[in-house]
C-alpha cells in the first residue's frame, strides 16, 4: 500500500507526513463533495440592508464608548498617594547626678560607654559617694556640662531625648534674669543621666532659657 491509505472516499494521512515533500511533489488533496449537500442560500437584498445597518450600529457604539472612556481617563487627574513623614521616638533616660561644681571649665558632652570611663568621668564631679552601678551591655551614660558660670542661678539638664535618623539629645542651659540677686561665686553646672544604648549617631541641640527670680 502507498505512504497514504484509501478508506472509502477520505484519504487519512500518516501521522510521518511531510508538508515540504507534498509542496515539492505539487500533490492537490480534493474533498469531494456530495451531490446530496445543499448549497447554502443567498442573502436576500432586505437581509443585506438590515444586516449593514445592524453593522453600521455597531461601530457607531463602539467608537462612541471608546470616545468617551478616553475622554475621562484624559481629563482624570492623576492621584497623588501622600508621603508620611517618619515621627521621632521619644527615647527614656534616668538621671544620676546633678550639681554646680565639677572640674570642668568648658560647655562640653559626654557619651560614656563602659564602667572605667564612668569612674573616670566620677572623679570630675564634687560627688563625694561612689559611681553608680550601670549595666553597660543595655545603657550608656551621657554628661553635659555647662562649663564656668559667673555667678550661682545657672544650671543646665537634659530636657527631651528622641530617636529619628540620629539620636537628638535636647539640653536647656538656663540662667538667672539679671534683676535676680546671684551668689558671687563660680560654678561648674553639670548633669548625668543613663540611656538605652543604639547604633544611631549622637546629636544635640543647646535651648538656652532665662529662669525669673525665685
């Protein structure tokens, strides 16, 4: 039997047949058609008019709805998500000494990270006990200093601490109002306070305030 097998009036070809070789052979494939098959009917002239009309509807609403649906995404004003600002964390803190006579004559601050550096630091006060025990695995001790003052009425303390893209340590550095009556003697104010430890970088801001006559 030939490459391709005869079954009653339908030729099945072999699942091997080769495209490209039945082109270059010029092979013609003709499906007979019975005498018995009814030849579809024609469109009768009114049909033909009614179906160019429906057609001519047809484009009429798709061209309008695609109009419009351009018009508003156009004319829509693009929204604009708002951008929160991150918020500064307030971060807690502990004093542990405060007074008006130290060794130190400068404004100065002070990180300090370990218990030598807070002997050290302990020695620079007139306190006359020993350095408080802190736990420098979770907390750090800062000192601020407000250097020499002239007279007695200044002070100065560590007001706010909050945590942002650094650390911001808020300090007021207060003095007397000059119609107050001051002790004519030099004074070194100080304060210490123990904070959580972080990995941000340190900064400071100075808040200068008078204090009224008490």
């Amino acid at each position: 039997m030939s490459k391709s097998e005869a079954i009653g009036n339908k030729t099945e070809v072999p699942w091997e047949f080769d495209p490209y070789r039945l082109h270059r052979e010029h092979h013609v494939i003709v499906i007979p058609t019975s005498r018995n098959t009814l030849a579809p009917r024609g469109y009768t002239g009114g049909m033909r008019d009614t179906l160019i009309i429906i057609g001519l509807a047809l484009v009429t609403v798709v061209i309008g709805a695609f109009l419009y649906f351009r018009g508003n995404t156009s004319n829509a004003s693009p929204s604009i998500a708002p951008t929160s600002q991150p918020s500064a964390v307030a971060v807690p803190f502990t004093p542990l000494a405060r007074g008006n006579t130290s060794t130190v004559t400068k404004r100065v601050n002070y990180l300090i990270t370990s218990a030598d550096g807070l002997d050290k630091l302990w020695k620079m006060l007139d306190a006359t006990s020993t350095p408080p025990t802190v736990d420098f695995n979770k907390n750090a001790v800062i000192a601020v200093f407000a250097g020499q003052q002239p007279t007695t009425g200044y002070a100065i303390e560590v007001s706010k601490i909050a945590d942002l893209s650094s650390r911001l340590v808020s300090i007021t550095l207060a003095k007397p109002d000059g119609a107050c009556i001051t002790g004519q003697s030099l004074t070194t104010p100080y304060e210490i306070v123990t904070v959580p430890t972080t990995s941000l970088p340190l900064a400071h801001e100075d808040i200068s305030t008078t204090v009224s006559c008490p």
